[in-house]
C-alpha cells in the first residue's frame, strides 16, 4: 500500500490526525528504564503501543537515535510498528536536502534499511534533489515549506515573484511541489502550527495535499487555528504532529498510560474542529 494509502485508511480507521513525533532523550525517560542499553527501543515502543489506535502516523527523528548510537533501535522500532500495528504509515524525520547521488543514499537508508514509509526533506537544491526519493513509486516525500520556527522567516518569507503577481517563498514551493514535483502523488508539505494563516495559503494553493503540521502544544501553536486552516474539503489532509508533549507526559512506569491519555485528549480536541 502506498504511503498516501496508508495514511487515508488510517484518518478513517482510528479518526485521527495526530501524528506522534518519537523524539527520545533518555535524560527524560523513567527511572526503571534508565542504564538500559535498549532503553530508547524500550521508551518508544511503550508509547507507540499505548497510542497506535489514536493516531494516522508515528513521526521518529532520526537524530534522537543517532546521537546516541541507536540507529539498530530505530530499525527495531519500525519493524516493530510494522509488525504490531500494520497500516500505521511511519515518517522518517531527517530533513535530507543533497545533491542526486548522495540523496540516493539518503533513499536506500530511509526506505530500505529503515523501511520508513515515507521520509522529510528540504527542497533548497531544487527538484533533483528530491527526484531519488520520488523514484520509489509508493513512498512519501514530504518537502519542507514553511516550517514552525521563528527564523523560519528569515528565507521563506522572501518575496521571490514579480510587482505584477507577488509570490513568497513558501509559496513557490508549494505550488512547485503540488503541481511540477508530484509525479508520484505522494508528495506531501511542512507547514508549521504557528503560522495558521500560511496554513490556510498553502492549503488553497495545493488542494488535497497532505500537511504534516508541528508545532501545537510545546511550541505554542493552537489546535482549533491549525485545524481550521489546514483541513481538507474532506475534513482530512493533516497529520499534526505532537512529540513532548504526549512522550513525556509522565515520568514513572506508568508513563505509557500518561501518553496514551494527553494523545487521546489531543486527538479529540482536534476532531471537535474538523
């Protein structure tokens, strides 16, 4: 099943357009789990279980596991995802943006020694850039277009049109992305939470594109704003990503639970806005 597939079914099977992000830090994890060598597999996996049903995507960071040499955890995750809870599309956040050849690799590591199903990406260096994810028919690309941090402006926010038809940068790329770069159909945007009016722009630019939006809870943006200007016509078309706020939400052997309770409760405050 394609990585659009995927996540449709999962919108409609557990009604959800929460994304959990898998950013672990083991300074914050539980006191029993602590020393463990697979400690980060053993945090993580307790989180993905207790929210699976809850959510359309779950979101690891690669860097979390490669500063602490847990690359082989990564991989046991998502195979784990895979096996446990099928059909719960798993994004590979790693922000890649390189020349061809090198972004090859980046592919062959996201789709196929980490079998993620679908990877972030910067489209800085242009369409080519992009083009060895694209070659994988059934994965997600999902381009960063105007991402949630303040300096996000510093660039994006350039006006990059003409007197005549003004055009920002984030908005080239979400029409270029929507429109030139698409040739799979599972292409996908960043749009951050804390920008609801570049929200509602991207989403009249790009239709039905899919939005994978950070930024509600730790970083201040608000649900019923992100909602409003991101849903679809079919009241889908996001994946709004939540990673401290639900990892952490306790911080004893019971901390599974904790997450699988603010995940719900996100979960339902989204749903009375679509």
């Amino acid at each position: 099943m394609t990585f659009i597939a995927s996540l449709s079914a999962a919108w409609a099977r557990n009604d959800s357009l929460l994304c959990v992000g898998l950013d672990p830090d083991p300074a914050k994890f539980p006191a029993h789990l602590q020393g463990r060598p697979d400690a980060i597999f053993e945090f993580c996996k307790g989180i993905v279980d207790a929210t699976a049903d809850l959510v359309c995507s779950f979101k690891p960071q690669i860097a979390y596991f490669a500063a602490h040499r847990a690359e082989d955890q990564l991989e046991a995750l998502i195979a784990h995802i895979h096996e446990r809870h099928p059909g719960i599309p798993v994004i590979l956040d790693a922000k890649r943006g390189d020349i061809g050849s090198t972004a090859e690799q980046y592919a062959i590591e996201a789709f196929e020694r980490f079998r993620a199903d679908a990877i972030t990406a910067s489209p800085y260096m242009g369409r080519d850039s992009a083009e060895p994810y694209l070659a994988y028919p059934d994965k997600g690309v999902i381009l960063l277009c105007r991402t949630s941090n303040p300096g996000g402006s510093d660039l994006q926010f350039l006006d990059v049109g003409t007197p005549e038809k003004p055009e920002k940068l984030y908005e080239r790329v979400a029409r270029l992305v929507a429109d030139e770069w698409n040739s799979t159909g599972q292409c996908a945007l960043v749009v951050g939470a804390t920008f609801p009016a570049e929200i509602a722009r991207v989403r009249e630019i790009v239709g039905e594109l899919p939005l994978l939006v950070p930024g509600i809870g730790a970083q201040g943006g608000d649900i019923e704003a992100t909602v409003r200007a991101g849903r679809s016509a079919a009241g889908t078309g996001l994946m709004i990503n939540s990673s401290r706020a639900v990892l952490y939400a306790g911080k004893d052997e019971n901390y599974a639970a904790a997450a699988r309770r603010v995940a719900q409760e996100t979960r339902d405050a989204i749903n009375r806005y679509r």
